[in-house]
C-alpha cells in the first residue's frame, strides 16, 4: 500500500567538494546553517585493493540565500581538533554536538560543540565533558535540554560488544555551576548489547518525547582487533525509552519486507525482517518515525567487490499504532551518515553506498500532500447544507424588530432547541475533530470530563437558572454590576470577549484541516470561507437563528458521525468484535489513571479530569455569555431547565460517539498503517479519512457535519460576544437613542466580531497548535476561571465586594498565566479552570473583608440567599426597555 496523500518528494543539494566523500561524518545545524563535518573514505582506492582508510577534519557549512533557497556550494567553515568519523552527532540549539567517535581508526571519549558564526563565516569548536569511556558508532537525540546516546563497547579480552551503553548530559546548568558530566546510571536498553543502532526522537500519542532504539549489529572480533566479517549479528528488534519514567519499552520488530534487489540470489530473504544498523532515523510529524536505507547482513560474507549496494528501502514507523509500513525508496541508499533538519528539509549528506565506497552526493528531502478528489456529488451535498443555513439566517432576519429579538429571541426558542444550541455550542468541531483524534491517540480519559455535565446540570438547573431568571439579565456581566461595580462588570466582560475570540479562532482552524485535506482549497482559504458564511446569516438573523441552526448542525454532525463510525468498523476485518478486543488490548478503552499522589496533578488522573472539567464547565454553564443567554431565550424557567437537561444528557451520550470513533479509527489504521499519512498531524486523523475512505455523497455529509460544528460555535461567540459588547459597554456609553439604533449596531458588531475571530484563525493557521483540544483547555483556565471566581463570590458571599472582585479577578488571571508560562510547575492545563476560580474567590473574599465588606445598599436578588423569582417581560420588549427597568 501506498502512504495517504502525503509524497515524500526528493531532490539533490550541491555535492559535497570532496569527490569520494564522506562515511561517519558528523552532521548537524546550527544559526540556520548545515553543517558536515569530519569523516573517513578510501581516497586512493577501494579497500580490497589494500589501500588505507582515511580520516577527515574538514567542517563544511552550506548556508540559504537570502530568499530562503540552498546556496549554490559548500563552505569550508573550519576544522575539527582530530581527525574524527563514526562519533554520535546531536542538533542542539546551543550548536552541533559532536560524541565520541573514532580519531585514526582508534575509539576516543572527546565530545565537541560546534556554532557557526555568521558573520565570521567560521565554525567555532568548544570541548565538552569528555565520555566516560572510548566509544565509535554511537547514535544519539536530543529531549529538552538532554542529549542521550546509545551504543556499546568491548571489556577486556572480549571478542563481541558485551557492555552496552546508554549515556545523557544535561546541556541546561546555570554558569556559576560544576560543569555537567554524562550519566552512566540509566537503564541499560534491553536486548543485545550492540552499535551503528538507529536512534531516533519522537512523540507519542500524549506528546511526550520518547528516544527509540532501532537494529543495530555486533561484530566479532579477531585477536588482532579486526572485526571477523564472518560473524557478524545483525537485529530487528527496537526500543523506546521513555525519560519521564527512565523505563524501556519494546516496540514491534522491523518489518517483513521483500528485498527489492536482483544482483544477488535473496531467496532466503525474499519475505523477512530487514536489519537497517548504520541507516538513519528521525522523527517526522508528530507521530512517524522514517528509517532510511541500513545495512541488513545478508551480504557480509561475500567477497569485498562483489557487495551490492545498499537497500534504498523507506520504513516509517508510527508511535500511536506500534506499527511499521514500507514508504517510497529514496533515490540512493546511503549508510554511516547522519539525516537533519533544515529549514523544511530533511538533509542526508553523503554516506556508504556500498562496502568501501563514499557519494558527495547531498539528498534532501520534504513531506508534501497531495488533495484527494473529492467530486460533485459530494460538492452537492456540502453545497446544499451551506445554502440551508445561509436560508435560515435570511427566514430569521424578517422577525428581528428589537434588539430583545436579536438578543433573546423575543424569548420564544423552544426547550429542545434551545438544548441542542447549548450541546453545539459547548462542543462543536472541538469535539468533532480534537476528541476523536484524542482517543485515537491516547484513550478515553477525557471522557471523564464529559460526566462532569451532571452534577453541574444540578447545580445550573436548581440555582443558575433561576438566578439569571430573576434578574432578567441580557447580559450575564449585567449582574457583575448590580452585585460589585461597573469596572468588574466590564472586566469580566472582557475577558469574554477575549475568550470568545481566541474559541473562534480554535473552531475554525480545526475543521479547516479536514477541508484542506479533501478540497483544492488551502486551510487559510478554508478560514476564510466558514468565516464568511457565519459572519452572513449570523449577522442576518440574531440569536434564533443562530439557535435553530445550532439545532440543525447538531443533527446533521451527529448523523455525519454516525455514519462515518459505521463506515470505520465496516472496513476492518472482524468488525465490531474485532474493533473492541483490539481496543481493550491496547488500552484504548482505559478510562481513568486512579493515582493519588501528590506529583499526579501534572498528568490526566482520574481526579485531575474531574476537578479540573467541573471547574472548566462551571464557569460555561454558570458565567459564559454565550451559555447563559440561551437560558434566557425560552418562554419561560420551566423550558429553561428542560433545556438544560437536553443539553446535560447529549453531553454523556453524545459525546461517546466521538471517543468511540476515535478508538475505531485506531484500530483501523493499526491494520492499515500504509494509508496514514507520513508526517501529519494528530488533529488530521479524522479528516484524513473523510478524505480518502469515506464514498462520494458520505465524505459530502461528513464534511457538512464538519461545517455545522464550526458553525455554530463560530455564530454563537459572534452573537454573544457582540450582546455583550453593545449591552456591558456601548449602552452605558449612551452611544444610540433609539432601540432601531442598537439593532443596526448590534448587527455592525456582529459583522466586526466575526471578521476579528477570522483574522484571528487565519493567524493559527500559521503558527499551528500540538493539540487544538489542550490548547482549547488551556484557554478556558486562563479568561474563565477568574470570571467564574467573581460569580461565585457574588451568588455565595454576602461579604464581597468591589475591591475584592477586581483585586480577586486580576489575580486569578494572573496566577494561571504565570503557570501556562513557568514549564517547570508542571500543572495539567485541566486544573487551569479551577486554580483560576478558587484563587478569586479566596483572594476576593480576603480582599472584600480587609475593605469592609459588601456596601449596605446593595439591592436584594443578588444572592442566593435572597433570590427573587423571575419578573415576567412582554415578548416584544425592546432591549434599551429592557435596561431602563
């Protein structure tokens, strides 16, 4: 099978200037400059021949033009202190490190800083503390600050490589401290002790950066110290170490794969595992690993010049699925070389194409998608769905005569519409995309966060609604001023605001990718178009009609998935019992991590997710805008509640359906790795099989479901964004006289926020996101939990005040910003929201007391203990009817 959509597409760099080039050299970047280094050939002749190898101190540094291009030749930048090949060579941002190695033919324990030096046109050379002992054929990479290598090496009187190695030296110390030494005391990798291994970084499904050890071989050693090409070990099994836990973990073994070559007799090898010792590695993505090319064995023991050249074989491995799949060859198969990254290439300069024989040839590479078809039908039927909603935003427009109509409804929505708009709002195309592609890559732990929907369904239908009901606000921030002062009222708002601006982005971005990866268009002009269409009929029809196309969207993405989970489990074999015992026997089904330890609030435990999503869906339920102004678009608090319920018991059963698509998609890419796509993104598993599985008029309803989820959240934030503007900023202005005045400036605010939220995911699109939903996460601790805080000290304290709520609110704000930024607390951004809502209010409630409590003329209705029962409103009140009440 052939990869996805993704081409890994080749090309040459100017050779390097030495015609026999290069086996070991070092091989790096750094200040944006290439860097190959040292080296050994057989510059007289073949080594069959009896002529001698050579060893190199040669630094050569290829730089980009100004416009970004590869110069047209190489610079000679400098020379290493030895003669030096065969050494582990490690890109850091501080320079190219350069481990061990051989100087001459003789192993050395040197290490080696290089930094290219712009200006100068020079590489400068800085020793680092040395190995702990003699080491050649080492590999390494490079997580965080730490650099690790793995190899092995021969004690005394041995004839194999008996003591393995697996060293690490911290690059970050403070300068005033003792120079950093390498760790000998980690865990030895399992299996043979062995050299010329691949090693390679890459990220797991969690994000967290394992090192993998790939093959490898071990010679045997004559008396003389010459390796016996007889009896040599080649092996196919690999390793990942995980430094968080400094635990190994076996992988899947190498893959059975056809020798492609006919110059020699491969029928023993015709269907095996390839070896790849002394190929190369590197992480591609956020979850492939490329090996390319390896010495396999299989030809050790022929004569010398009768070597074929080595395998040009591809092999990506994925870290989510612990599977292996054969990718297009590259061009020329090279061994004892390095690969890096540059710019966004992926560099391989020189190298053993076969025994005894060096190319100058420089062979990059880059990872490039091509866009499946996606035809008319579907075309039709997304079109189709776009023109509908566009219809309801123009039906609506004929009913909105005040700005209570645009605002409110005219509080006419019905309980089960006003139910669905909440799930859509809440979930969106952050579930749609990020929460399958979450389980697909981890599990099912953040379904948890889903149930917290209950208990605060309770809280919301038994004390939220009734509340806001009876103070018959528009605004949900209105109370922030009756209860504390104008400025709270207005820096909550704005917190909103912002908040609703930084969703908006998120939700576009996401269903952007699966547009871009089945359409002609790119995910900026994918932006640009849902944004477009949401700015249209949102500012068109007000909140009914964003409601009822809430309504609408929520039907259509439910039946999308529905359909597309079908399809998945249809197409693997077994089916559903086969889709489940895999899903168990992975542990994609898991559900929760029951670890109480003090250091588990930087993981998802299972207390991590509950206390942290109550405390996220506490403050969108209780204190989110475009939330609470759905409570108040029903005729009456009776519908109020029921719709709460809808919405409460969509969340548990609803959101299911996603994780169970995500686990289905696993399973289904783990029988087919060959179809994902080498390099992609996690958030891209869902559209990656909308794109290329899914039939003509299916991928059209999907894909249409992809935009209902967009589409609401995005009307949603632009209606309750612009209410809160015109309600807690420009009405207390005075800015119109009249209500028609508001309704036309209610609809320019719409236009201006929707416009805003598009250049604000258009921006995204530029700089990307490891995972939407954490990021999502991260969002709502940082703007909610201070405004959550705030309606929590004003609904449960009689003692709050204004003093406190700003002091309160600012430094709520405050502390969760100083923990998204400080890497070393270590906090799950799940527990963002809470530390943000607990932090105002005990700092709000010690503020209000030191400055003397609540004023004693604060109306009553502002606690919940002495709520007022809601005031009955005509229908048709306009909203500044509203504000003079």
């Amino acid at each position: 099978m052939s990869h996805g959509s993704a081409d890994i597409v080749w090309q040459q760099l100017p050779p390097l200037p030495d015609d026999h080039g290069f086996g070991g050299p070092a091989v790096g970047v750094h200040n944006d400059a290439l860097i190959v280094a040292g080296g050994a050939n057989f510059p007289d002749g073949p080594p069959w021949a009896g002529d001698p190898k050579q060893w190199h101190d040669t630094i050569f540094v290829l730089t980009h033009t100004a416009e970004g291009q590869p110069a047209d030749a190489w610079l000679v930048g400098g020379q290493l202190p030895k003669r030096i090949a065969y050494g582990a060579a490690v890109s850091c941002p501080s320079g190219l490190l350069l481990v061990g190695g051989e100087e001459d033919g003789t192993p050395i324990r040197d290490v080696y800083r290089l930094t290219w030096t712009p200006v100068a046109q020079q590489v400068q050379v800085e020793s680092l503390p040395p190995l702990p002992e003699p080491v050649s054929y080492l590999s390494g990479g490079l997580i965080g600050s730490t650099v690790f290598v793995a190899g092995a090496v021969r004690s005394d009187g041995s004839d194999r490589l008996d003591k393995k190695v697996f060293w690490s030296l911290n690059l970050d110390h403070a300068d005033d401290s003792p120079a950093p030494t390498w760790n000998k005391d980690l865990p030895a990798y399992p299996g043979s002790a062995r050299h010329k291994c691949v090693v390679a970084v890459q990220q797991l499904g969690s994000g967290q950066e394992n090192l993998f050890v790939i093959s490898g071989s071990n010679p045997r050693f004559q008396p003389d110290g010459s390796p016996d090409l007889e009896h040599f070990e080649h092996f196919t099994d690999a390793y990942r170490y995980d430094p968080l836990a400094n635990q190994w973990f076996r992988i899947a073994d190498l893959p059975v794969v056809p020798d492609p070559r006919k110059t020699v007799d491969a029928s023993p090898f015709a269907q095996s595992r390839w070896p790849v010792a002394a190929g190369v590695g590197v992480g591609i993505g956020q979850s492939h690993l490329l090996v390319l090319s390896g010495s396999t064995g299989r030809y050790i023991t022929l004569p010398l010049d009768e070597r074929p050249a080595f395998p040009n074989t591809v092999l990506a491995y994925h870290t989510i699925t612990d599977t292996w799949s054969v990718a297009e060859p590259m061009p020329l198969g090279v061994v004892t070389t390095g690969i890096t990254r540059w710019g966004d290439r992926f560099v391989i300069p020189s190298g053993e194409i076969k025994p005894g024989v060096r190319t100058n040839k420089v062979q990059a590479f880059a990872i490039e998608s091509s866009t499946a078809s996606f035809g008319m039908l579907n075309y039709s039927v997304l079109g189709v769905y776009l023109l509908g909603m566009l219809a309801v935003g123009g039906f609506f427009a004929t009913r909105m005569k005040t700005t209570d109509d645009y605002f409110r409804g005219g509080q006419r929505v019905p309980f089960w519409v006003a139910g669905l708009s909440i799930f859509a709002t809440m979930l969106s195309s952050i579930t749609f995309i990020a929460l399958p592609a979450k389980a697909y890559a981890t599990d099912w732990k953040y379904y948890l966060a889903q149930l917290t929907i209950l208990p605060i369904a309770l809280i919301v239908v038994y004390l939220v609604i009734p509340f806001f009901r009876g103070i018959d606000a528009t605004s949900a921030y209105e109370y922030l001023e009756r209860r504390f002062s104008k400025p709270v009222r207005m820096l909550a708002s704005l917190q909103f605001i912002l908040f609703q601006l930084a969703r908006m982005a998120i939700v576009m971005y996401l269903p952007a990718l699966a547009l871009a990866a089945i359409t002609p268009l790119s995910i900026l002009e994918c932006v640009i178009l849902m944004g477009v269409l949401s700015v249209i009929y949102c500012t068109l029809g007000g909140v009914e009609a964003v409601v009822w196309t809430d309504a609408i969207q929520t039907l259509v993405l439910l039946g999308g998935l529905l359909v597309a989970l079908g399809i998945v489990v249809f197409n693997v074999e077994g089916g559903l019992s086969t889709t489940v015992d895999t899903a168990v026997r992975d542990g994609k089904l898991h559900l929760a991590d029951l670890d109480f330890s003090w250091g588990s609030w930087a993981t998802t435990t299972v207390w991590v997710v509950l206390l942290g999503q109550f405390f996220g869906s506490l403050y969108s339920y209780t204190a989110d805008q475009a939330v609470v102004q759905r409570y108040l678009t029903t005729k009456d608090e009776a519908d109020a509640r029921k719709a709460m319920w809808t919405t409460a018991w969509m969340g548990v059963f609803g959101s299911s359906l996603f994780f169970a698509m995500g686990s289905a998609l696993y399973v289904f890419y783990k029988a087919h790795p060959a179809l994902l796509d080498v390099g992609m993104r996690n958030d891209s598993v869902l559209p990656l099989f909308i794109a290329n599985q899914l039939p003509a008029g299916i991928a059209g309803l999907v894909v249409a479901g992809v935009f209902a989820a967009a589409q609401s959240t995005i009307s949603t934030s632009m209606n309750s964004t612009a209410t809160a503007i015109v309600t807690d900023f420009c009405m207390p202005l005075h800015i119109c006289r009249t209500d028609s005045g508001y309704l036309r400036l209610a609809r320019v605010v719409t236009a201006s926020i929707g416009i805003a939220g598009t250049l604000t995911a258009c921006w995204l699109t530029m700089v990307g996101s490891a995972m939407a939903i954490d990021a999502f996460i991260s969002i709502i601790g940082l703007f909610g939990g201070a405004v959550c805080g705030l309606f929590m000290l004003g609904m449960l304290t009689h003692q709050g005040n204004a003093v406190g709520g700003l002091v309160g609110a600012l430094a709520g704000f405050a502390v969760v910003l100083w923990i998204m930024l400080d890497e070393s607390l270590a906090i799950n951004r799940f527990l963002y929201a809470g530390i943000g809502t607990i932090t105002t209010f005990l700092v709000g409630y010690v503020v209000s007391r030191l400055t003397g409590g609540a004023r004693q003329t604060m109306p009553t209705g502002l606690t919940v203990y002495d709520r007022t029962p809601a005031p009955h409103t005509p229908p048709q009140a306009s909203l500044l009817e509203h504000a003079s009440r």
